[in-house]
C-alpha cells in the first residue's frame, strides 16, 4: 500500500525536528558540564568547605571572590608570595587545564555585574570585549566622594556599596533614566562596622559582613529579606556553621542561586575562599518566619 505523500512529510519533519531537539539538548548539556564550571569541583553540602583547594588554595591571602554568569571564569584577590599588594587573578579554563592569570598587581575588590561585561571595583570599574578587560576607568560623581570598598549591582542596575570607615552606612544608589541618583542610606539594622554588601538580582536579600559583640567572631555574615511592604528585616547572623572566631566576610550568591561564597581571614597575609549549598542560606528566612510566628 502506498503511503501517502503528507504522511510521508510529517514524518519526515518529526525526524528532524527529534535531530535537532537532540543537537540542541547535547549544546546545553555541554553549556552546564560539571567539568566546565566551578573549576571542576563536586558541589558542597550543608558545611562549608574550601573551594578547589588544588587549584587555588595556597599559604596565602586568597579572598573576594566573584564569579562570570557563565560560571567558568572564578576572579579573586591574592596576597603573598610574588604578590604584595592585592593582586586581581582568574582561574579559568584554557586548553583543558584550570589556568590562573594575573589581570592586574593591584586592585579593588571584584564584582562582575549581571551581564558580565562590567567589572566593578570598588570606585572604578572595567568593561570587557572580545580582547579581554579594559584599563581601569573611574566611576566619577556621585560615587567619587566615598571610600568604597565593595559595590555590587541588582539586575535592574541599581548600585549598593560601602565604606571603608567604623560606623559607615550601607548605600544604595538607583538608576533612573540612565542615571544614577544621589547614593542614600539604606534603612537596615547594621552594626558598628558594615561591609562587603552583595546584593539579589532581584534586590529580595542583602548580605553583608559586621562586627558586633553578639557574633561570633572579629566579624560575621548576615542577612535581611525585602519584606512585603518593601521594607528591609532584621539583620540574620548567618550561625555558626558559616560564621566563626575569625573574620568571615564578603559573602556572595553564585550567579545560578547555587551555592553561597565567603572568605575566612586568620589576619595577615591568610584568607581561604569556601563555599556552600546555598539552601543553609535561603532557609533563614522560614526559620525567621517561624520564630515571628510563635510570638
């Protein structure tokens, strides 16, 4: 019996289409191989644990960790060694091996905007093109009046930075109509030195490191949630799983809401980067909710 010709077409497409569908699932699972991000590591549990310490760990000061949106390229600070000052490096793949290269001898703290072409660094910045990052560029007003350690960016371009001072507010800075306004004091239970702020994409939680003398240690991690009335909540020591004797600071989500990064300072020239199932995280805020609850 002869088929006919519209059967004969449809299933004609139904292959190729089940082809391509094929071609473009290996082009995504390829995208998001394990082997490809996060320097190659198995993902971490519940407890921190040092990040890739055959690759990046050493006696040194490794600190202020930020990472590309596409996950393979990880920028840190490194102190010691051949390095005096802060040097800016990236451990990224290159011929099938983790390779570190040194951007600059000297430099800010690093945090990649959302798009990752832009590079901030405290008051300055960089942009990216297909030749590799630009010389370092200057903010200029209104940020060029505060001593910024760390700023960070939400996806819809608003900035929210520090300063390197005891008692220095936590500053926002919104972008309207391709500008950014005059920086304001952000309304948040802070304590008597607040740093390092990384804020949400979506600007629903920020996290920033403090000294107070119910932490743990020389400095702690903390979190608070935008709440219904967009309003910021109290300020969430991070417990003692993240938080210790020493100085844990400069906390960051991965750019996939994975997995949650900080450094631990032993003082001097020694800092580890760790990292951890972002969930530890995210669930201070029910845990929160539950105590506000029962009250």
């Amino acid at each position: 019996m002869k088929v006919p010709n519209y059967l004969v077409l449809i299933a004609m497409a139904f292959v190729i289409n089940a082809c391509n569908h094929k071609e473009q699932k290996s082009k995504v699972d390829k995208e998001v191989s394990s082997e490809e991000i996060y320097l190659g590591q198995n993902p971490p549990g519940t407890a921190p644990e040092l990040f890739a310490p055959n690759i990046i760990k050493t006696a040194f000061r490794e600190a202020a960790a930020s990472i590309s949106p596409n996950l393979k390229e990880f920028y840190f600070r490194r102190r010691g060694g051949e390095y005096t000052n802060n040097a800016l490096v990236v451990v990224k793949l290159e011929e099938d091996q983790w390779t570190e290269s040194l951007i600059a001898p000297k430099s800010g703290e690093p945090f990649l905007a959302p798009d990752g072409k832009t590079m901030h660094l405290g008051r300055n910045y960089r942009t990216k093109d297909s030749t590799g990052w630009s010389a370092v560029k200057p903010l200029g007003a209104p940020f060029d009046t505060f001593p910024i350690m760390r700023l960070t960016v939400a996806s819809n371009g608003t900035y929210y930075f520090d300063e390197a001072s005891k008692d220095g507010p936590l500053r926002y800075s919104r972008l309207v109509e391709g500008v950014h306004e005059e920086p304001k004091t952000l309304n948040i239970d802070v304590g008597k030195w607040n740093a390092h702020p990384f804020i949400a994409p979506d600007e629903s939680y920020i996290i920033w490191d403090d000294q107070r003398e119910s932490g743990y240690g020389d400095a702690d991690l903390y979190i608070s949630f935008r709440q219904k009335d967009n309003s910021w909540g109290p300020a969430i020591n991070l417990g003692d799983k993240i938080n210790t004797e020493f100085e844990d600071a400069y906390g960051s989500i991965s750019p996939d809401g994975k997995y949650f990064f900080f450094h631990r300072s032993y003082g001097g020239d020694k800092a580890d980067i760790f990292w951890v199932d972002a969930k530890v995280i995210f669930s201070l805020n029910n845990s929160h909710q539950n105590i506000k609850s029962t009250h």
